[in-house]
C-alpha cells in the first residue's frame, strides 16, 4: 500500500498542525495532531480494504510507504494495523 504526498491546501494544513495529541496504542505516547487527523479521515477504508485483501490472500505480506505526508501517515498505518 502506497500513501501519496501533500497535494491539496487541506493537505497542507494539516502538516502544519502540529500540536502534540495522546495516541491510543501507546501509555505516554503522543502523535502530530495534524498526522493523526489525517490518517482518521482514511482508517475506515483502509481498514476495509486491508481484511478484505487478508482474507482473500492469507500468506501475502503487506507493505506501507509513502512519500511526505503519506510517509508519516504510513508509520500510524502501520502501528493501527499491528493491533
């Protein structure tokens, strides 16, 4: 799975907003808040997709990256799909 770059001006704001939010995987842990919004608004579907493509290909390994923005969305990716 591949999460693209900053693109758009909501893009963009969010990047900016970088206020510390607590992250709910982790006691004492906190996330950029402006990450943390954006990977919400996309968790649902990749979540969706993500079990609909495990249960269709069990053994195959999944892979994130992403460029920029979707770099930094692809680390809480990865930790949301690790629980």
């Amino acid at each position: 799975m591949a999460i693209r770059g900053s693109s758009n001006i909501p893009n963009w704001i969010e990047n900016i907003d970088a206020d510390r939010v607590s992250y709910p995987y982790c006691n004492g842990c906190g996330v950029h808040g402006g990450f943390n919004k954006a990977y919400a608004s996309i968790q649902t579907g990749i979540r969706t997709n993500v079990q609909s493509l495990t249960s269709k290909y069990p053994s195959a390994d999944l892979w994130v990256t992403g460029h920029s923005l979707g770099g930094a969305l692809t680390t809480i990716c990865a930790l949301d799909l690790d629980q």
